[in-house]
C-alpha cells in the first residue's frame, strides 16, 4: 500500500525533481524525513514498478526525429507483427487499440531518414501500409500526471 | 568545454541512479563537475529540449487502467482554439495536432484520456463535449495490450 509520502514520492517530484548535488536528501527536508528514507523508499517505489525511473522526459520535437505511425494489421499476424515492430530499437511505444487501426507504435530516431528507413522496412516486413503521423503541433505543457486529486 | 547535451542525454536515458549523490557518475563520464551536469541538465529544461525532469511514473501500475487515445476531426479554422481548450483540461495527457490522411484517416487533433475504468473515461469525454461544446466527428481508441513501453533512445 502507497502512504501519503509515497504518493507526495510521486506526486510532487515528478516536474519540480530538486537539481542539486543531494536531490534526495532536499526532499526528506521538504517532507521531514531522512535522506536514507527518502532513498529507500524510491528504490522500493522503483522495484514494485510504481516508477519506471527519475530522469529526463525529452521534447521529440527539439531532438532526433519522431512520428506516431500506426497499422492494420490482420488479427492472426498481430503478435508476429508486433514483434516485427519491436525488433527496432528505434521503437519506444507500441501498443494494440482497439481499431481498424489496431497496432500504434512511435518511431524515434537520430534523423529524418533512419525515422523513414525503419518505416519502410516494417512496412515491408509485415506487408501493411504505414499510417504516419507526425506531430504538427502540441498544444499541451507536461506538468506530469495527476495521480490524486 | 560545454557538454555535449546529446551525449548527456544518451547518458540519462535509463534514469539516475538512487544513491545519494546521483550526478557522481555522470561527471565521471564527462570529466566535470556534479554542479555542471546540474546547470547543463537545467538549462535543457530552460531550452525546452526537456518537457520535464523528474520521477517518471507508470500510472497503469498505479490503477489507471483505462486509457483511450482520442482522435478528433476538427475544422482547421477551429483547431488552435480548440487545441489550447483540450490540452486544459486535467484529464487530457498529451493534445497534438497532426496531418490527416485522406481518405483513411480524417483526424487531426489526438488527446490521450486516463482513468481507472473505461465508463470513467467515456464520462470525463462527454463531460468535456458538452462543456466545450465540440460537435466534431471523434474516435475513440482505447488500448488493450502494451507490447512496449520505455524512454525513447536517440543516439
């Protein structure tokens, strides 16, 4: 069970993470607990999967190149196509909807053409044409997710 | 010298180590200070090259297992405002404008809507068209399988 400082764990630190050399330990000051505690706690957090880690979320559309693509794939080739699509390190989401549409994946990579290389060699590997769908605009500013109201 | 911010980057992709002093190991690796890393990890966030830095949770962990990417066919004239309305709104996660292509997909505006169950999710989107009076074509696509999913690795 998650405790009001676990959630705080999660809630809070999400977009104001402390930049200092013990990030940890001005967050056991901030909370009154122990950096030892503030440390543990995270690693368990980590460990039980509450968290998958404390690092940077990259603006895809400042750094390499990326594009939501998506497929329709025939229901009895899903999971050999999904694996198809997950072969690609380049691949970092893939996951099936429920839609004519059915398996939506997103394509990051260095550049422009090994974004559109990758494409091609799955549409080629699976025998479906590629929907892409890169982002024209965001219109939304990350404030991290509101897990409790 | 400057830090490389690709190669920093690169270097943060698996998140930091929980330790006491993370940015140990990432000054050993680019020869610099803590305090360096520190001010080049703050000014990527400053640049915009970083949405954010911090705990990155796995809600689906946490209970929300409803999740539906929302795609709306808006008229392009109505677009901006209504993509700074959807993107408002604390249930919406993610509002991008992308291309449509015709004639298999009409769509052009994608919002992704969280909840613990899939009749939550429905209730927070009519609640959201009513509100925002949006009588566009829509879709909803929720997921069932995730067959992937982990920080984007760019170099």
């Amino acid at each position: 069970m998650l405790d009001d400082i676990d959630q705080q764990l999660l809630q809070s630190y999400q977009r104001d993470f402390p930049l200092t050399e013990n990030p940890f330990q001005e967050i056991g000051a901030a909370l009154g607990i122990e950096e030892e505690e503030v440390i543990h706690r995270y690693q368990r957090l980590q460990e039980e999967g509450f968290i998958s880690r404390i690092g940077p979320l990259v603006n895809h559309a400042k750094v390499g190149a990326s594009t939501l693509v998506a497929i329709a794939a025939p229901p009895d080739t899903i999971e050999t196509n999904a694996e198809i699509i997950n072969s690609y390190v380049e691949i970092n989401h893939n996951y099936l909807r429920e839609h004519h549409y059915n398996l939506w994946f997103v394509v990051t990579a260095k550049d422009e053409a090994r974004m559109h290389t990758v494409i091609s060699e799955i549409e080629s590997r699976t025998g479906c044409n590629a929907l892409v769908l890169p982002m024209v605009k965001s219109f939304y500013i990350d404030l991290g997710f509101k897990l409790w109201q | 010298m400057a830090i490389d911010s690709e190669k920093l980057i690169a270097a943060m992709q698996d998140g930091l180590p929980i330790c006491p002093h993370p940015y140990t190991n990432l000054a050993k690796q680019f020869a610099c200070t803590e305090q360096e890393i520190i001010s080049a990890i703050a000014e990527l966030k400053d640049t915009d090259v970083l949405n954010r830095f911090g705990v990155i949770v796995k809600h689906r962990r946490l209970g929300y297992n409803a999740n539906a990417m929302v795609v709306w066919n808006i008229d392009d004239e109505h677009i901006e405002r209504l993509g700074e309305k959807l993107a408002a709104e604390p249930s919406v996660t993610l509002c991008y404008q992308r291309p449509r292509n015709l004639p298999h997909w009409p769509y052009n505006l994608f919002t992704m809507l969280h909840g613990k169950e899939r009749s939550a999710v429905i209730r927070i989107l009519d609640d959201i068209r009513a509100r925002l009076s949006i009588d566009s074509d829509y879709d909803v696509l929720f997921s069932t399988r995730c067959f992937k999913q982990r920080g984007a690795r760019y170099f």
